[in-house]
C-alpha cells in the first residue's frame, strides 16, 4: 500500500472516532425526550381547583351581527363550585376566555370556553315581544384531580326551561348579588356581579339599567326597618305623654274636691267634703284607663 493509500485510511479512521465520541457523549440526540420534558406548547391546559373562594375577576364580552353591529354585551364574573367531598372553586380567568356564538332575531347564544375545552359556560337568550332573557345555562369544567392518584374527571351540568335576568329590549338587567346556580349534584355558576344585554344594543352600551329583586331588597328593607323602629319610638313616645298627661288631670280633679277658695277648705256640713268623692272619680278613671290603679287620694 502507498503512502498516499495509508493516510487515506488514516483521515477516514480518525472522522469515525470523533463522530463516535460526539454521538455518545450527546444521547439527548438520539434519545426521546421524556413526558416531563415536553415543550410546554404541548401541554393540555387543565384548570386548577381551589380549596378557598376567591373573588371572581370581571370580564366583558360581547357579540356582533354578520354585519358588525353589536347584540350582545355580559359583564361578569364567573366561578366554578365543584362537589367532591367538599366545595372546590375556580375562578374563570377573562384573559384565556374564546367567545363565541350568534345572534338572531329572536335568540341568540353566548359562549365562553378555556383553552383545550378545559371549561365552558353558555348562556341561551330568547326575546319574546319586546321583552328578552336567558332561557338556559351550560356549562362544564375538566380539572386536575383534587388529590394524588385521583382519576381525571368531567363535571358536566345544564339549567333549562328558565326565564332569567328578564329585561325589555333595549334596557340591561344588573345584578350586584350573587347569582348561584345548581347545574348538576357535583357543580355550580356563581355568577356576581352580572349586567347582561341581548338584541337591542345602540352604539355597544347598555341600555337603562333593571334591578334583581336581591339588589331591591337589600337596598330597601333598611330604609322600611328603620322607618317602622321611628314609629314605633314615636308612638311610645305620644303613649307616654298621654298616660302623664291624664294622670295629672285625676289628681288635680281630687285635689279640687278637697280644696275651697278660702285657704282651700270646701266644707260639706262640719267638716271637709267626703273622701270618698274624690274615690268615686278615681273609680271613673280606673274604668276608663285600668293603668291608673295605682292612684289614691
């Protein structure tokens, strides 16, 4: 073999071992990567349930005609009570909400959904004449599992054949209380605070606000106690200057009898006016005023 040929072979000897070395100290290259490895664009999103309640962040969403003008507007905040063993919350975050849905001429559909489906609520409008409100609420939650070696699990749950948060068109039903709703034995939507509006929305704004009946009652039976508390103190109040005012009346009446003009002696015969006048009238009064029964001359 020629010198040429020997370093030939040496260069090509040499390639292999340095290709060896490098695929050997780099198993990564060659070697799937692990589940716990796997770029995080690849990860199913799943929500995370809480042991505490939190307050729900408010959101705004809305929906538009084919033809761009606004339908639809729901300001809200939203919480997932899940039952296992005990409460589990979620609170729904606006800033990873899609929405979706339609709207017509006499219904229409809101939906929000998390990322990969992990949860969804829908609300179902109706307009009947010129009055409009939510006809049906869906909803589902798909979260981690409470507890290590728990199964994963879907909490499915519907409200239909109601007639909620009722408005005439043009107008947005509020509500500053919360709004609670048994979807399933295992989930509810809270719902708080909410101002909703369907079909009729000039300009994207809400109309002339409706008020929930918790919002009214909580705003008005203060003001009704304390009316009835200052009727009650005040009729006390008359109570007791009539009762003083009638008593000085009967003892200034006996005091009469027993009293003349002249340094006040009234004689009947020899001697003073009889006491038992004075007791006739007392029993005049106690007929009329029994708490007077304490009176004597």
């Amino acid at each position: 073999m020629t010198e040429g040929h020997r370093g030939g072979w040496s260069l090509f000897l040499l390639a292999a071992i340095i290709l060896g070395f490098s695929l050997s100290s780099d198993g990564s290259s060659i070697q799937a990567a692990s589940d716990s490895e796997q770029p995080s664009e690849g990860l199913i999103y799943r929500p995370v349930l809480q042991p505490t309640e939190a307050v729900p962040v408010i959101g705004t969403y809305t929906m538009k005609t084919p033809a761009g003008k606004p339908c639809l507007k729901a300001t809200m905040g939203v919480e997932y009570i899940v039952i296992e063993k005990k409460p589990w919350y979620f609170e729904l975050d606006p800033t990873r909400v899609a929405t979706s849905g339609y709207c017509g001429k006499e219904a229409a559909v809101l939906s929000l959904t998390l990322p990969d489906n992990a949860a969804s609520l829908q609300l179902t409008f109706r307009k009947e004449g010129n009055v409009s409100f939510v006809t049906g609420l869906t909803a589902h939650i798909t979260p981690l599992p409470v507890c290590k070696g728990c199964a994963s699990k879907i909490y499915p749950g519907v409200v239909a054949n109601t007639k909620l948060f009722k408005a005439n068109c043009g107008r947005s039903f509020k509500c500053k209380s919360q709004n609670e709703f048994v979807m399933a034995a295992e989930l509810k939507i809270k719902l708080v605070p909410l101002q909703i509006q369907a079909f009729t929305l000039p300009k994207g704004e809400y109309g002339q606000e409706v008020e929930c009946w918790a919002d009214f009652n909580k705003r008005v039976i203060p003001i009704i106690v304390g009316a009835v508390v200052v009727c009650i103190v005040l009729i006390a109040v008359l109570t007791f200057l009539v009762i003083k005012d009638r008593r000085g009346q009967g003892y200034e009446r006996c005091d009469l009898l027993r009293l003349g003009p002249d340094r006040g002696e009234t004689r009947h015969g020899n001697g003073l006016m009889l006491k038992e006048k004075c007791h006739i009238h007392i029993q005049k009064i106690l007929s009329v005023h029994p708490q007077f029964i304490f009176l004597s001359c």
